[in-house]
C-alpha cells in the first residue's frame, strides 16, 4: 500500500511541476516578440508566485520519485525506469538552478538598484530564461514519462502474475 502512495504522489506532483514549465512553453513563442517594455511588465507580475508554489512541486516531486526508486529499487523491470524519471527531475532542477534562477537574481539586484533598468536587463537575459525554462520542461517531461512507464510496467507485471495464478487454478 505504501509503495501506491509513494508512486501517486511522484506522479501528482511531478504533473503539477510539469504545468509550471508547460506554461513557459506555450508562452515562448509570443513573449520572444515583445518589445522589452512589455517583457519586463509580463515577466514582473505573472510569474509571481511560480518560484514559491512551482518550487514546491519540483522539490516534492523529485523527493517523491527518489522515494519510490528507493522502495522499487529490487524490482528490475519498474526500478530503471523510475531511477530515470528520479534523475530527469532532479536535471529539470539543475538546470533551472543553473539558467534559470541566475537570472531572476540578477533581475532581482537591477530592479532593487535601477528599476528603470530592468526592461533593458530582461530584454538581455530573456533568451537564457525562457530557453532554460524550456530544457527544464523537456526533462521534466521525460521525467514524468519514465515514471508513468514504471507504473504501467508495473500494472502489466501484475496483470500478467493475475493471469498465470488464474490459470494455475484451473488444474
């Protein structure tokens, strides 16, 4: 029962951190055409509470999905593929870590030390946000892959064990 827990709550939440960079995505290509005015007013106020509410789910998920290659981890058909899905949310973190959150503080020091320079410092860092954002989305998107996989390997193994005890019955 505690591994089904553990499986829900990896998949749960590396869903809910899969929508934060979802919606990065599908903003890219119009956000690439604003002027850096409109950038900086869009990027300041709809991003608000991502880092907090996103940040949580990103943790949760990849604390989540160890948790369950942990529990798994004798099971060689499902463990692979949930290690995978591990590793690819903790790399989505890495690289949001690496591209991604130097250049919210870098926004940060400008808009605390030259708010008007802050649509000239965004219309600089955009590409390096925006492309981190979508790496970010394309690993954590094989990452929800790899577990779903796991489960499924998972629900086939059991299926099959179902099968074979069915049959055994009947001599």
């Amino acid at each position: 029962m505690a591994l089904n827990v553990w499986r829900f709550l990896a998949l749960l939440l590396a869903a809910l951190a899969l929508t934060m960079e979802s919606a990065h995505v599908l903003e890219l290509p119009q956000k690439l055409h604003y002027d850096a005015q409109m950038y900086a007013a869009v990027n300041d106020t709809l991003y608000r509470y991502f880092a907090l509410v996103g940040g949580a789910y990103q943790a949760g998920s990849i604390a989540a999905a160890a948790a369950l290659a942990f529990l798994v981890r004798r099971r060689r058909h499902s463990f692979p593929w949930t290690l995978a899905g591990a590793v690819l949310l903790a790399l989505a973190f890495a690289v949001w870590l690496a591209v991604v959150q130097p250049v919210n503080v870098e926004i940060g020091d400008v808009g605390r030390s030259a708010p008007d320079a802050v649509p000239v410092a965004w219309a600089r860092l955009r590409g390096r946000w925006e492309w981190g954002h979508a790496a970010g989305f394309v690993l954590q998107l094989g990452g929800f892959c790899a577990l779903l996989i796991s489960a499924l390997v998972e629900i086939r193994r059991a299926e099959r064990s179902r099968a074979y005890d069915s049959r055994s019955d009947l001599v």
